[in-house]
C-alpha cells in the first residue's frame, strides 16, 4: 500500500485553444498544465479536473494523449509522467425544492474511469446519466450557501436523494466547514468525507486536499478509499481552518461585513436587516440533529493546514525560490524543518511558514464570498 495527495476538484478555465470553459477561472488553468503544476510544484498524485465534459477540453485531451507523455490505464485515470493520475469529471449543477418550498441549486462532482465513459456522458449530459457511464456522484461544497444541498436546499440530504441516498459514499466539505461541523448532522456518520481546493488558478491548486491508501495511482483504487474497501481509505483530510473560507460566517450584505456572535445568526445586529448571506457555521447550527460533534470511529483526522499562498507577507517570488529549491509545496508544508525553510529564505519568513503550519495565527472569519484573514506574530 502506498500514502498519496488527492486534489479532486480542480477547473479548467480555457481550453488550448483559448475556448472558456469557466469563465471565472485563470486562462492559465488547462488540462495540460494543471498536470505540469500537480507533478512539478505541487507533489500532487491524484487529481480530479471536473471540466472534462467540454467538447473543447475533450479535444485537449485527445491532443495531450498523442504528446506521448500521458496515458490512460485500464483501471481507470490517465497517467501523466508515471507521476500522476488525472481522474476525469465534471461538475453540474441540479435544481431542487428547498424546505421552504422554493427551488435551490447544487453542485456535483462526477468522476468517470475513461475518456470514453466521459465521451459518451458528455453527448447525454442533459439528462444528468453518471451511473450509467461508470460515474459516481459527490455532492460539492455540501454547505455553501449558493450551490450546495444543504446550504440553500435541504437540511437532509436523504430527502432529496430518497432511495438512492445509498449510493452516495462520500461528500465534499467544503474551504469554510471541516469534520468537526459536519459530523453535528447525524445522516453523514456513514459517508466519507473529502476536502478538496475547488482551485480557480494554478496556485490555488491542493489549498484542501486528502492523504489517501492505495495499491497504486488509478480510478478503480481512488474509488476503493472513498468507499473505504479492501484496507483502501482516506487517511487524512489536510484544509483551511473554516474561519479562512469565503463563507464561514453569516455577511450583512447592506452593512457589507460579517457578522460575529453565537450562531445561528438569520438577521444584522446593527441595521435589523434580513439582506444577508447565510453562513456555512451558522447554517450547520440551525440545522444539526447532534448537539455536539461525534465522529465515527473510522473518521480520519482533519488536519488544519495553511497554504503558501495564504500565509500574509509570502509573495510569488518567495514561493517560487521555495518550490525551486524544494522541489512541491507538500514537502514545504509537510516535511520541512524550520531551518530547511530558513536556510533559503531567513528566519522571518520561515518563523511565519511554521508558525502557520502549527496553528499559532490569529484568524478573522471571513464570510459574503470575502475570505478571511491569517495574523502571525
């Protein structure tokens, strides 16, 4: 068995060929160099790009696979470089009746073994077919207050999914929930949970990840953690401490601020107003069955984790002098001393980088699509 760093949730934002695909991600972010950014700087060996269903990236594929330098393997994934497995998905978006009545839209991660099974989703995507085409199924950023299911269309994800709730192994979380909130929502103590970036940009990419167990880099094996089967399973979730997610707290949108005190909190302290953005603390507390927080025996830790990127006062050309010379931001991250990191680039920068790692900031929640704030020292 080997330990592997899983990103699952990863857009693309053009195609080769400057076609958009995700408007609101970088032009950088395409197929091909989202595989370079996981082998060469990030140290990632799985990652799911959830745009494979553009006829436009389809094609980028096909053209990739001709290079020589990836290709696609009968378990499932295609490999690039033997260093890593590119799981091809897709994200939709499905419209439920909310609780109130009132019609909510969600997310979904889907993921396929082959170019063919995504190929053939692709032409019948209209009609929301996964399990047919040897997909699976994820609900994405479950408790987000624009796209997820609980965030804006149920407080029970059995309710919208009735008999196929079974089918549904694993849920992501999330940048502004973590285990412990989750698992207040009794429903979820069989599911496995994942934390992935959600990444918009290269750099963005692993900012939440997961420490998998595997025989060996493929679908069929990335399946058997998720499902927790044959000793495969996740062995850890690495993400942002939720105060540092876009929308962890509940924003007064008229004050246009977050809004601090106990959860949950439907309406601004200050100007008595209801023009608000749900946050994801606030909603998990007006919803939970659990009064505290009870993991199951086989839930793995959730390890708060700082990216580079985040850490105040630590700009790109600091972080490319790290990646230069220690080659993927998980070794910085996790296997660096204090004096590696000093050794390249002094003693202020690599006291802010542990310090971040060891959980002594001070954070300020974010919340209305504003991330929070990182204070070392």
């Amino acid at each position: 068995m080997q330990e592997m760093f899983a990103d699952l949730h990863v857009h693309i934002g053009r195609s080769e060929k400057g076609k958009p695909i995700k408007i609101t991600a970088a032009r950088s972010l395409n197929f091909a160099n989202i595989a370079k950014e996981c082998a060469e700087r990030k140290g990632i060996q799985i990652v799911g790009i959830i745009d494979c269903a553009s006829p436009y990236v389809i094609e980028d594929i096909e053209e990739f696979l001709k290079t020589g330098e990836a290709y696609e393997i009968k378990d499932g994934g295609i490999i690039y470089k033997d260093k890593v497995c590119i799981i091809l998905g897709s994200e939709i978006e499905t419209a439920e009746i909310n609780d109130n009545g009132k019609t909510g839209s969600a997310h979904n991660l889907c993921y396929f073994p082959s170019l063919a099974d995504i190929k053939a989703f692709s032409k019948e995507m209209s009609k929301y077919i996964v399990e047919k085409f040897n997909g699976v199924l994820i609900p994405a950023h479950a408790f987000t207050p624009h796209k997820s299911f609980y965030g804006n269309c149920t407080s029970r994800l059995e309710r919208i999914f009735k008999e196929k709730f079974n089918k549904i192994f694993a849920i992501e979380l999330g940048l502004s929930a973590d285990t412990e909130l989750a698992d207040q929502i009794s429903e979820l103590e069989t599911r496995t949970f994942i934390t992935n970036s959600d990444a918009h940009s290269l750099p963005k990419i692993a900012r939440e990840y997961n420490k998998i167990l595997v025989e060996d880099i493929s679908f069929k094996e990335l399946l058997k953690a998720l499902k927790n089967e044959d000793g495969r399973k996740i062995l850890c979730n690495y993400g942002l401490d939720p105060k540092l997610g876009k929308y962890h707290r509940t924003y007064c949108e008229t004050c246009d601020k977050p809004i601090e005190g106990e959860p949950p909190i439907f309406e601004c302290p200050e100007c008595h107003g209801t023009n608000i953005t749900m946050g994801v603390l606030d909603r998990i507390v007006s919803i939970r069955d659990k009064e505290k927080s009870v993991s199951p025996v086989n839930r793995p830790p959730y390890v708060y984790q700082v990216p580079l990127t985040f850490i105040p006062g630590l700009g790109s050309k600091t972080i490319d002098k790290l990646l230069n010379t220690f080659e993927t931001e998980m070794n910085i991250l996790h296997k660096l001393s204090e004096d590696d990191i000093e050794a390249v680039v002094g003693e202020k920068v690599a006291k802010t980088i542990v310090a971040a790692r060891e959980g002594k900031a001070t954070i300020q929640a974010g919340g209305g699509g504003v991330y929070g704030k990182l204070t070392v020292g």
